[in-house]
C-alpha cells in the first residue's frame, strides 16, 4: 500500500475579510455634483507562507470613484484566505497561489465591494471577471523579462 504522507494536499482552511475601507474626502458638497462620475479599479495579489504547509493569500481592490477630478468615494477592501497546500512541486505551488487560490478568493471580494458601496448610498460597482492565469502568465513574462510592477488591472 502506498505512503499517503506525500500524497498533494489542498485545502481552504479559512476565508476571511483582512481589511476595508471607504472614504468620502469631499462629502456632503460632492453629492451635489450632477456630473458623471470616473470609476478606476486597481487589483493586487500577495501570498505569504504563515506556517510549514499553510499560506495566506489574499486579493486587494482599490476602487477610486472621481467627479471632475475630486474624489467621490475611495474604496479599498482586502479578502484573504488561509490554505493548506502539502507536496506539490515548486512551479505548481506558484501556480495554485496565483490562480487557484485569488479565483476561490475573488467572489467574496466581489460581494464585499458592492454591498460597500450600495450601504454607502451609491449605485453598486461591479468588479469585472478576472482570468488570474492570464495575470500570472503576463507577470511571468514581465519577470522573464526583468520587470515588474506587482499591480494588475482586471480585462
């Protein structure tokens, strides 16, 4: 019978909001505007081993909401999650914590987003989809190619 101790391991251990929050800089006198409002959304990634076997990874959302170049609404949200990942090769490890794990994480990033901005009186913004194999596969080539800047933007 074979030895299970070194058979690949993959759990969500736990999920979890990390941080949040909304600002309104220029509230109340900027409700007032009456012009269409800028949406700009920037995403982040970061993986961390916290413990042998379990690492953090978590997705970051930066959404800037501006009206003739003041700020509406400034929201940034972080959802993490901790997973156990056992006996996998180094280049499948990278893999799982740049595109598995940010995919699993990403819907409640989502959710959280919208509810903060409808709870906060304004219409929701809804985070596009993201194909994480194709963030990690561009970040791939940027580091093959010596550069990088660590920020992605959602297609």
């Amino acid at each position: 019978m074979a030895d299970d101790n070194n058979a690949p391991v993959f759990q969500i251990q736990r999920m979890y909001l990390k941080d949040l929050s909304l600002e309104q800089p220029n509230a109340p006198a900027i409700l007032l505007e009456q012009a269409q409002p800028q949406v700009d959304i920037k995403l982040s990634l970061a993986a961390e081993p916290v413990a042998e076997g379990l690492f953090e990874v978590s997705v970051t959302a930066t959404v800037t909401t501006t009206v003739q170049d003041k700020t509406l609404f400034l929201i940034e949200a972080k959802q993490a999650g901790i997973f156990e990942i056992r006996n996998l090769p180094q280049d499948q490890l990278e893999g799982i914590l740049a595109i598995v794990c940010p995919q699993m994480i990403y819907p409640y990033l989502r959710a959280i987003v919208s509810d903060v901005c409808t709870r906060a009186g304004f219409p929701p913004v809804m985070l596009t989809e993201v194909n994480f194999q194709a963030m990690f596969e561009a970040q791939q080539a940027q580091l093959a190619g010596g550069q990088t800047n660590g920020e992605a933007v959602p297609n």
